[in-house]
C-alpha cells in the first residue's frame, strides 16, 4: 500500500514539473534583469564661471563647441544668456529653397495596358491607360537635375514595347511636361522561316484605331512596307505572301500612325527567313537573351552579371550575348536594347 | 559661236556642281566632340573641357574609347560625369596610364540627339617655373581615340566614330581667359546634395561570385558624379540620423559584392559617396533574422519538451492506475 502511495506522490510530481520548471525560468529571468548595476554620477555645476558644465548648455563665452549650424539654424551668431541657456535669437532660418520639381507625362498606348516610366534607367512610376490607350502621370519630388526618362508599355501578352527616351532637366519647383508620347506598336511573327509562297502574319498592339505600318528590310537593306489599322482594343494583324519578296533572311518592324503628324517611334524587329520550308516563331516571354537570371526583367541585375564578366574570355551561362565568346561592349548594347528596369 | 557654246556649258556644269553640292548631303557619321568656354588658358591655370556624343539620328546606346593628352603639359585635375547621357558606366571615366583617359559606358533605350554631354575634364596647365621660364608649351591638345559606338538595334551593331579633338593655346597674359574652370571646382566645392536615391539588391546566382549571395547596387549623382561606392554588414540596425554609421566598418568595393554573411542574418547597408564627399546609404534588411529564429528555436523546444513531459507523466497515471486496480482485484 504505501509502495503505491509513493508512486502516486511521484505522479503527483511530474505532472507540477513543466510548471515549476516554467515557474524557475521566470523567476531567473526577472532577477537576471534585476541585476544589471546602476552608475549614478553628481556633479555640482556653477552658472557664471565661463565652464559649461553639468546640465549648462553654455557659461558665458563657453559655446561647449556649438554653433548655430550645430544647432540646426543655417547660420548667425550663438551667445549664452545668464541663466546658461543657449540665445539663439541672433540665430537664422533661410526660407527652404525649392529644390525638388516634377514631371507630368501623357500620351497614348494600348487600350487597359500598363505603362512603365523609368529614372535614369530605374524603375520610377507605373501607370495605366483607358480604354481608349491614353494615359497621363506625374512624376513628383525630383531632384534638380538633367535626367533621361525612358517610357514603355506592355501589350495583352506581356511583351514589352521599345523604350522612348526623354532627356528632361528638372527646376527647382518646376513642373514639366512630357507630352505627345506615342508608344511604338509590338509586333511578333507566326513563323521565324516560312516557305517561299506562302503566308507569314505579323501581330501586334498598338493604340486604338489607329494606320499601323509594316516594315520589311531585307538582309541587303530593300525595305518595303505595308500597313493595317489596328482595332478599339488596339490589336492588329497582317497575312504577307511571301511570293511578293525574295528569298532571303528579313526583319518586320511597325510604327503607328495616330494622324499624319502624329506618329511613334519604329518599333523593335521581328527576324524571320523566306526560305525551303516554315517553321513556327518560338515566343520566350522570360529569361529571353538579356534576362541573365530569368526574372521576367532586364535590369540592374543583369547588368551586375554582366559587369562581373566584362574583358573575359569564356564566360559561363548565357553571359555571352553575341555568342562571340567574350564579354565586351557589344554585350552592353544588346542588354540595353532588352532594358525594362 | 562656238566659244558662247562653250561657256553654256561650263556654266552648266557649274550649275549643276553647284545644285549636286547642295542638295546631295552626304550621310553624315556620328562623332565625339570637345567644347570649351576659351581656347585660351592662362599657364598654370585650370582648364575645363566638355566631351559631347553627337549621335547624327541613329540611336547610340554604348559607347567607349580612349582620350589621349600630353602629361608633359597638362595635369589631369578633375573628371566629372554628373549629368552624363550614360545611365550606366561599365568603366567610369578614369586615367588608366600617364596621358590615357578610358571610358565606356552604356545608356538602354540609346541616345539620338546631337549634344549629348558625356563628361567633364578639368586639367591644369604647366606654367613657367620662373619669370624668365618660357619653356612650357604653347599649345597644347586632347584628342578622342579608339572610340566605339554601338547601336540599339538588338545587335550589338558597331558604327565608325570619326575622331576628335580640342586644342587650346597656353599663353601668359590671354585675351580671353576661360572662367568655367575655376567655376567648375566652386560649383564642385557647393555640391552639397548626395547621391540619389537607390535600391541595392542582393542575389544569388551561378554565373556570378560562384553562386554566392552577392550584393548588386548602382546609384547616381547629378552634380559631382559618384567618386565610389561601401559596403557594410552589421548584426544591429544602425541609427543614421544619429550618424552612428561612423562607428562601423566599411569596405570600400566596386562591382558586385560577395557578402561575408552567406546566411543573410546581418543588416547590409551600402553607401555612394560623390566626388564632393557627400553620402547616400541604402539598407537592405536582414532576410533571415537571428534574433527571431533563435526565438522559435527556444520556443519549440520549449513546446516539445512540454509535451515529451506530459506524454510521460499521463503514460505513467496509466500505467499505474491499471496496476493499482489489478492489485485492488487482487487484493479483493
């Protein structure tokens, strides 16, 4: 009987162990913090002795090495008054320049799309346009300053437009304006070669409703060109016979005509081949022949990567951009003309 | 007659000549270009320089090349690049041997416009080591060399740069003395603005620093340009307004950094100081924090051991419990 009593009593005391164990790290805690010593100085300080001491700001011509610079003020001259206190009234405030302006941009690209503005090649602002493409943003809080501001927008499929770039110096509570910005059209092809005599279509976006016109340039420089009109949502299509061209390699760019004076920038190529046979366009929306670490995006990153490899041979990966086996400027170029920030 | 004829002709083809000079433009190549407020300096005294990129309608987006001066005559005092047409220096403006400025940068989306400033020279001329000393050259030049300009057509196209130069006469007393220099160094001496604003991010990634956890960072100075660039890595977070920055270490770097904190527990912190001395420190937070993981791990072992201890303490009421009735049966 009292064999079981006493196991009972052991019970008893491993169910109160995690308590009292809870119970002794609270305890030890609490003293622990209570053990932290305190260092109490006092010191007697006499106002008129010309020694800023204790809790004097200053004594007579004893300033304790501030001015009104230290002081926060942009200039003038500190005393001390008699009861050791800091006299500031000699001390002055200039009214705050404007040292900061702003940037209103507007301008038309496709319908419900996003467009980016970039800083000087950094992302700065993101801004989206209505139904009939227009958009219009402002850049505020920017530091005096020459800047180059490059805007761009992305179509229904993710793909990037060419970078339109805007050197703008910023004024002191200035605002600019950046206005009449027409966003070059996308344009993609079905077929990276296609067979002499038949069709290749070229897609893209662009604004709405507007003369879309199609740039062929073959490898010897003959350009011909033809042209669509893009529809409210701001897409356009063009089927192209090849029987009208040669054989030879080409590459499509588009420009949008929103009136007779008014159009955009041409937009970036569309390589493709009129050759033996057709072979469908591979679309790579990421980690596309710029995007280094496959992100979605050619930016600082990249740029970093490829700074790492600059003057050397070999390098490793998708480093070597023009596949010449080093990494030099020219590898530069082609990461710029992939840029989005 | 036939001497009237003659004429006609002669002055038909002259007309024509004429017509042909003027309506046939040749296409023109994009070209580097100094410019200067005097092409006259004082002998001893500074000199600014401005290199521009015009770019002739076609679209430049990198550029890079040599400038080449005489040391014999000239000392380079200054280059300042703030404001620059280039976003992005891969090799910032820099003397790389005696008489030998290289640069090559870069600018997305390219440059097409005519007077695009690239970036400033400021030397100081030789003057006469004594009043009868008039040895020190009388013209001096800098001259563009081996530069490269690449088009923004996805290529990576290269296009003739026709090559340039500046030259100026040093003389004792000029006519025209140039002023821009000695406004250039107080303009310099005012920049009391920091860098602008910018992001470092760290990354990870195998083509670059073996695939460590690197920090990649690039800011901007619109007046004096960035002279270079610190990194810091700090368990504690730093209060900056009460600058006590100044108390930890930095690490002057330039290109991607490889942390020395591969785990990401420490704050980094990474400061562009321009060519005036004024500074800009960016932080990135730590990604893993010690002091919360060691806070979880304390806390789960807490929670295990609670458990461990109850599960034991109710196997053994059990175990006992069922002895005790057997032993009561029994008993009975």
């Amino acid at each position: 009987m009292n064999k079981y009593k006493w196991k009972k009593e052991i019970m008893v005391f491993i169910c109160l162990l995690p308590f009292v164990l809870a119970g002794i790290f609270f305890i030890y805690s609490r003293a622990q913090a209570q053990t932290d010593s305190i260092t109490a100085i006092v010191k007697v300080s006499v106002c008129g002795d010309n020694i800023a001491e204790g809790s004097e700001d200053c004594d007579g011509s004893a300033l304790d090495g501030q001015t009104c610079l230290s002081l926060g003020f942009d200039g003038g001259t500190l005393s001390c008054d008699p009861g050791c206190v800091f006299n500031t009234s000699e001390c002055v405030t200039l009214e705050p320049e404007e040292t900061n302006g702003s940037v209103i941009f507007s301008g038309k690209s496709y319908p419900v799309s996003a467009v980016i503005i970039l800083k000087d090649g950094q992302s700065a602002a993101v801004t989206a346009t209505d139904v009939n493409g227009n958009f219009e943003t402002t850049l505020p809080n920017i530091s005096v300053g020459i800047y180059t501001f490059s805007i761009y927008a992305y179509d229904n499929n993710s793909k990037p437009s060419g970078l339109l770039n805007y050197r703008v110096e910023i004024s002191g509570g200035e605002i600019e304006e950046v206005a009449g910005i027409t966003i070059t059209p996308t344009i993609s092809a079905d077929k990276s070669e296609v067979e002499k005599g038949k069709n290749i279509t070229f897609f893209g976006q662009s604004v709405p409703r507007s003369r879309v016109v199609i740039y062929l340039v073959s490898d010897e420089g003959e350009e011909i060109s033809v042209e669509t009109v893009s529809g409210a949502d701001g897409l356009y299509s063009y089927q192209f016979d090849t029987d009208l061209i040669e054989q030879a390699d080409y590459e499509a760019g588009a420009r949008t005509f929103v009136s007779d004076s008014r159009f955009s920038a041409r937009s970036g190529a569309v390589d493709f081949e009129v050759g033996e046979e057709s072979e469908s366009a591979v679309t790579v929306r990421c980690g596309g022949i710029a995007d280094l670490n496959n992100d979605c995006h050619v930016n600082l990153i990249d740029f970093s990567i490829l700074i790492y490899w600059f003057g050397h041979d070999h390098p490793i990966g998708k480093v070597d951009l023009d596949n010449d086996k080093r990494v030099s400027l020219t590898d530069f170029s082609i990461l710029m003309y992939h840029w989005t920030g | 007659m036939i001497k009237f004829s003659k004429i006609k002709n002669c002055f038909i083809a002259i007309l024509i000549g004429f017509t042909l000079f003027f309506t046939i433009t040749p296409a023109l190549a994009a070209e580097t270009f100094f410019q200067s407020g005097s092409n006259e300096v004082v002998a001893g005294q500074l000199i600014k320089i401005d290199f521009f990129l015009n770019a002739e309608n076609q679209n430049i987006n990198a550029l890079e090349g040599n400038i080449i001066f005489c040391p014999c005559s000239l000392n380079l005092n200054k280059i300042n690049d703030g404001s620059s047409i280039i976003n992005f220096w891969v090799k910032k403006p820099q003397i790389e041997s005696d008489g030998r400025i290289i640069f090559s940068g870069a600018v997305p989306g390219g440059f097409s416009g005519s007077d695009g400033f690239l970036f400033s020279l400021t030397f100081q001329t030789r003057g006469a080591e004594s009043e009868s000393d008039t040895s020190y050259p009388q013209n001096s030049e800098i001259n563009s060399q081996s530069v490269r300009a690449f088009l923004n057509d996805g290529k990576g196209t290269e296009i003739n740069i026709s090559p340039s130069g500046f030259n100026f006469t040093v003389c004792d007393v000029c006519e025209k003395s140039q002023e821009n220099a000695s406004e250039d160094i107080t303009v310099l001496n005012k920049d009391n603005n920091p860098p602008e604003v910018f992001a470092p991010y760290i990354i990870k990634n195998p083509e670059i620093l073996d695939g460590q956890w690197a920090l990649v960072y690039y800011a901007q100075d619109k007046e004096s340009g960035i002279s270079h660039y610190e990194v810091s890595e700090t368990k504690d977070k730093l209060d900056l307004n009460k600058n006590n920055e100044k108390n930890v270490s930095w690490a002057i770097t330039d290109g991607p950094y490889s942390l020395k904190d591969q785990e990401l527990k420490n704050y980094v912190y990474v400061k562009a100081v321009d060519k005036a001395g004024n500074e800009r420190i960016a932080m990135v937070l730590p990604q893993k924090s010690e002091k919360y993981s060691h806070y979880i791990y304390i806390k789960s072992c807490a929670i295990i051991a609670a458990i461990v201890l109850l599960a034991a303490a109710f196997v053994f009421i059990c175990r006992c419990r069922s002895k005790i009735s057997k032993s009561d049966e029994y008993h009975k």
